[in-house]
C-alpha cells in the first residue's frame, strides 16, 4: 500500500511540481530558504515529508511558509513538531534528501525514509499549515497541500499567521486543547487575558504605556491589530510600516539590529519607546533615543536579562526552589555574558546560532530562559516548574505576597509563548515587567553596558568552505583562517571576533566587538578580509 501512496506522489510531482534546480540545497538554520521562484518542487516535498513526519509522530505537525527576515524575493518552507518546536535535527537529513533527488527517483527516497523510520503510510495524519504576507507565500502553500493530499494527509490550512501562531496552534492540537484553545482567536485570547491580569491595579509613573511599533510590512501587521482589539487602552500601540511598504525593507528587527539605527518610517524622539518585529513576528528588539540624542538598542540579549531577572525575583518571593539557566550564542554582547554571569548568577551556556538549538538547550533547566541577540527567544518552564508553580499559587496556606508572585508566575506563564521565539508575546511581557518596576527604556538599559560591536556580510563562491567549531565562536576550515583571525584579533582592546556561514543567506557572517564603535568597525572590516582572501571572496572587499 506504500508503494501505491509513494507512486501517485511522484505522478502529482513529475506533472505538477517539478524540480527545475540544479543546485543541491540544504535544510538550514531555519529550514530551506531561497527565492521564491526555485521552492515550488521543495514546498511540494515537503508537503510530503510533512505527512510522513506527522503519520511517524502520530500527531499533527506543522508547515510554515516564510523566509521570515529575508528579502522580499526570497522565501521558506519549515517543518514543525508536536509540541510546537521544530522538526527534529535528525529529520533534516531526510527533508535535504527529498528536496535535492531528481523526479524520477522520488519515489526511492520516500521508500527509504518509511522503511528506516518504520512508517505505515496507511496511518492517518494530519498537517496544519500557515504563510507569511509575501506574494509568493500563497502559491507555494497550494504547492504544500498538494504535497498533503498527494500523500493521503489531512490539511487544516491556516492562511496567513505568524510563525510563533502557527507553533502555538499546532502545540494545542497535540495537547488537546491543554495549551490553549487551537485557533488564531484563542491565541488572542490566551494571550490578551493574561496580560490584562498581569497589569491590573498596576501604579506607575515613569512608565508610559505608550508603544511605537515597527511591524516589518510583514504578517505582524494584520495580526497586531487583531490583538489591539483585545487589549483595550491598557496599552496604546501607535504602528509603522504596516504593510504599505516594502518587506523588511529598511525596516523590522533585522535591519535595527544589524545596522544599529532606527527603521523608516518612525520619527524617533527622547522619551519614545520603540520596538520592532522582523516579517513573520518571531524576533522582537527595543529602542529609543537617550537625552543626549543618540540611538540605543535593547536587543534580545536585554530581553534575556530583563526577562531572567524579573522571574528570578518572583522565584525568590514566591520561595520556590527552581533552577534558572540562560541560553545564548556568540553573538551574544560579551557585558551580557559577563553581567549574567558575575552579577545575576546565572549559568549561561553557549550553544551555535539557530532557534533549534537554544531551545533544545533550554530544556536542562527548571527555567530556561533563551534569546538570540537578533531578538528571537522565549522561556521554557519544565514540567516539574510548571506543576510546582500552579500548585503554589493555589496553596490557600501560604501568606499572601508569597502567593501573590506564584500566581504572578503562573500568569506570565500563560503569556509566554513556550513554542518558540513570539514577538507579539515577548512584547507583552516586556511591557509586563516595565510597568511592575515602573521602569523607562533607561532604566531597563543601565542594568549594563553594551560593547560596541558590528556585524558584516561577505559574499563569497561557497559559503560552506568556512566550517566552525566551539559553538560557532573558532573556525576549523579553510586553513589558516582561525590563526589570522586570532592575530587580527589581539591587537584590540576587548576585542573578539568571529565566522560563520549563515544558514539563510548565502553569506558569511562577521561579527566583532572591541573597546570604541570606531575599533569594531574595523575589526569586522579586518577579519572580513581575512574572510574575503582565504575563503574565496567575491565582489567587493570589505571596507571601513
Ligand atoms: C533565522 C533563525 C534564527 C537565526 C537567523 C539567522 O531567523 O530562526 O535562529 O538567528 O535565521 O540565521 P543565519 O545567521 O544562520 O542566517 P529568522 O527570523 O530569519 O527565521
């Protein structure tokens, strides 16, 4: 009967979808991420896989259509698990296998996925799928239910959602229902009803519950105003580049962190506080401009501290004895490594770039709490935790501040999206704990120092010659280059430095920090060269 199953695929494939890509590509940080036009056979395979996946978990898995903080050109396809993770890394080798085989030998490759993973493709599954609002996204998610139907799934189609939406509802699926209920509106609900607790009865005075939102022209946009409808004037959200503009285009997470300056589009003033999300609302950064008029940024490292910080109290207060751990990578600010580290007290562990990675790590604490620099992140509460926390905020013998931050706790739970990086969630639970300390953008930003730092892009023949070790932080190949980076690198003041293939562009990454904006300019410059000639640069040299 599998064999029946694998033919009519391949038929639908050959006719339908074809592969019309000579290149080999490969499931990356985020999936397969590409332009557009070269992703109809992949989506329709993945499609596929999705169903093979979901009949293997016995359970609804998830398909997402977005290249999420890339060009508008350019789009994705991920897979994602029961409990609203992602695909599992041992997957990925099968998802990069499907998507590079010719037409006529799909059907090999379907054989061996079911034979070495057992699967009796006459089992029932399901598949729920979302997309983002590029204008390739709907045709490439017609493409991954023919891949659904052709395999005998069953498709719940989402349409346009978040990606963190998308991760919520297939989570509650799987839970029936325990997580929330399984809809875009329940999310709303879930969320909005936590918040308003949260922030009932609250006194402040240097907060300002006013926001100035940057949405990316992404799907952030329709859905933050779906979500306004909920909150009432309890937070005032004032939205910019809202979809008339183009896609990530001098605007959302990306490009203010990256280029470390305000998006289009956003008058930016003393006293504003600003944030913004990337174009399918996983990343989330802060900023605003200081009384001497110059631009600062509160990345996903000051989420992670901010975050970290404000459970840690309510963990003392509430007197429960939870370890809490933090997860970042090397793009980590080295005084936010060393703030967590010699003033919180926290573990900090240190694991490569890639959502999959920082959550899987997260796992080995009571609380663990992870964010990538670029702002993509959330917390993980083990099962022990939440058990624990719901049971003393129901304990009618505890005095009453300790109950009170136990039933805190369990709230912000409920707020938090534990699926994966949500920048709607992540941006109420900023909000959330500014308005409990009743704190300005300053405030939360003098907790430490950020190094300058700089992040570059080098183009080169094949960005898989630069291979990494040590959680991304030395390279291994090509020869030579991790010895010239470490001499560049000694001669500045608070200098590091560091190369890495991204896993959706096809770059190398540069990042350094040193004691001045001047020196981390040119340290980035300065390894980039080293880049750019010992690993096949192309185009133009990196310059100060
Ligand atoms: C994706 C991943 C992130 C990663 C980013 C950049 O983000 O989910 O974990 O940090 O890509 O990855 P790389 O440096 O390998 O290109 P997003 O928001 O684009 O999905």
């Amino acid at each position: 009967a599998n064999m029946d199953i694998f033919e009519k695929a391949a038929e639908v494939g050959i006719k339908k979808h074809p592969r019309n890509l000579k290149e080999e590509v490969t499931y990356g940080t985020a999936g397969f991420r590409m332009r557009a036009d070269s992703l109809d056979h992949i989506v329709y395979r993945m499609g596929l896989l999705s169903v093979m996946f979901s009949k293997f978990r016995s359970g609804v898995t998830g398909l997402m259509i977005t290249a999420s903080h890339n060009p508008e050109e350019d789009n994705g396809v991920k897979l994602i698990d029961l409990m609203g993770q992602m695909m599992p890394i041992a997957w990925e080798k099968y998802a990069t296998s499907l998507a590079n085989v010719s037409d006529d030998k799909l059907v090999d490759v379907l054989q061996e996925i079911a034979k070495l993973e057992c699967i009796d493709v006459t089992k029932p599954a399901t598949v729920s799928i979302g997309r983002d609002t590029r204008a390739s996204s709907l045709s490439l998610s017609e493409a991954a239910v023919d891949g659904i139907e052709a395999m005998k799934g069953k498709c719940n189609d989402f349409g346009l959602l978040t990606t963190p939406q998308l991760h919520y509802i297939v989570c509650c699926q799987n839970t029936v229902g325990q997580y929330g209920e399984p809809t875009e509106e329940g999310y709303y609900k879930k969320l909005s009803a936590a918040f308003l607790t949260l922030n009932k009865n609250r006194k402040v005075i240097n907060y300002v519950p006013e926001l100035y939102l940057d949405l990316a022209n992404g799907v952030g946009a329709p859905k933050l105003q779906q979500l306004c409808a909920y909150l009432g004037d309890v937070l005032k959200i004032n939205v910019c580049n809202n979809g008339s503009g183009k896609l990530n285009y001098q605007c959302g997470a990306d490009f203010v962190k990256v280029s470390q300056m305000q998006p289009v589009g956003l008058n930016l003033e003393p006293g504003m506080r600003c944030a913004s999300f990337d174009g399918d609302g996983d990343r989330l950064v802060y900023y605003y401009k200081t009384s001497e008029g110059k631009f600062a940024l509160l990345d996903g490292d000051k989420i992670a501290t901010l975050f970290a910080a404000y459970l840690n109290d309510l963990l003392k207060s509430s007197q429960l004895k939870l370890n809490m751990g933090l997860v970042q990578t090397a793009y980590a600010n080295g005084s936010s490594t060393n703030y967590i580290n010699d003033v919180m007290k926290i573990p900090v562990a240190c694991v490569p770039t890639g959502v999959k990675y920082l959550h899987h790590k997260a796992q080995d604490f009571d609380i663990g709490v992870y964010f990538e620099a670029n702002g993509h992140g959330t917390v993980l509460f083990s099962q022990t935790a939440q058990k624990l926390i719901r049971n003393q905020a129901s304990d009618n013998s505890l005095d009453e501040v300790t109950r009170d931050a136990a039933v805190r706790l369990a709230t912000i739970m409920d707020l938090i999206n534990q699926t994966v990086g949500d920048a709607i969630s992540d941006m109420l639970v900023v909000e959330t704990i500014l308005a409990s300390k009743d704190w300005t953008c300053e405030d939360w930003d003098s907790a430490y120092t950020d190094l300058p730092s700089r992040q570059i892009k080098i183009k080169v023949e094949n960005r898989l010659l630069v291979e990494t070790t040590d959680a991304e932080r030395r390279t291994t190949k090509p020869a030579g280059l991790q010895e010239a980076i470490d001499e560049v690198v000694a001669g500045y003041k608070h200098g590091r430095a560091f190369a890495r293939p991204s896993g959706t562009e096809d770059v190398v990454r540069v990042y350094a920090e040193a004691d001045t904006q001047a020196n981390a300019d040119k340290l980035a410059c300065e390894v980039g060269l080293r880049v750019y000639n010992l690993a096949r640069g192309i185009g133009e040299k990196p310059s100060v």
